[in-house]
C-alpha cells in the first residue's frame, strides 16, 4: 500500500511475546526512511483527558476519509513503524492541518528555527 506523510493509517502492532497483536491508528510524519519504514505518531480514542502535549484530531482536518471515533495525537510517543503493518488507510490531512501538527510537534520537542 502506498502511503506518505500526512496519510493516518491502521497498523498491526505485535506484543513481545509475537501471539498477540492490536491494531492502532498511525498519522505518517515522515514517509521515506530506509527499509521501507515511516516515522509515526500514535493515535488514541481515549480523549477524555488531554496532555500538553496532546490535541483533538478535528474531522475538518482531513481533506479525505475519517477516522471512526473522535481521536487525538500524542506527540511524546513517535516511533517507527514498518510499512508492512499497515492494514489500511483512513485518510488524508490537509497540508495546512498536516503543518500544524508539525509545528505543535516541533514546539513539544523544541526542534523549530
């Protein structure tokens, strides 16, 4: 499947034990690291608390597709993740929105010019 930064994807996710696997949606941040992999942001349904360094996904963000349940972006978790457990896509961001989450990204992490 192809996929790129900006994308939020279902991934297939395995605990160590490699038995048991959840699956969890992804936002692409980078998409074009070597061996095939991307750099992502998890996703949570669980948005009944919100951290610093946690934001609502609007619905208005996406300029295709949704996500199933109101969701936010935990910026303090990237990881990479191969592009072999992705199950599918859910949709795209609008760059602008796709811009924003870089810069509250990039704010968190202390990483801007």
């Amino acid at each position: 499947m192809e996929i790129k930064a900006a994308d939020i994807v279902l991934c297939e996710f395995y605990f160590s034990d490699l038995k048991i696997s959840k699956n969890r949606p992804v936002l692409v941040f980078k998409d074009n690291l070597p061996f095939d992999d991307f750099i992502g942001i998890p996703i949570s349904s669980q948005i009944m608390q919100l951290y610093a360094d946690e934001i609502i996904i609007k619905s208005t963000d996406f300029s295709q597709g949704m996500l199933p349940k109101p969701s936010k972006l935990m910026f303090r978790k990237p990881f990479i993740v191969s592009k072999k457990v992705v199950i599918k896509k859910y949709g795209t961001l609008y760059s602008i929105a796709f811009n924003r989450y870089q810069k509250l990204f990039c704010d968190y992490f202390q990483c801007c010019e």
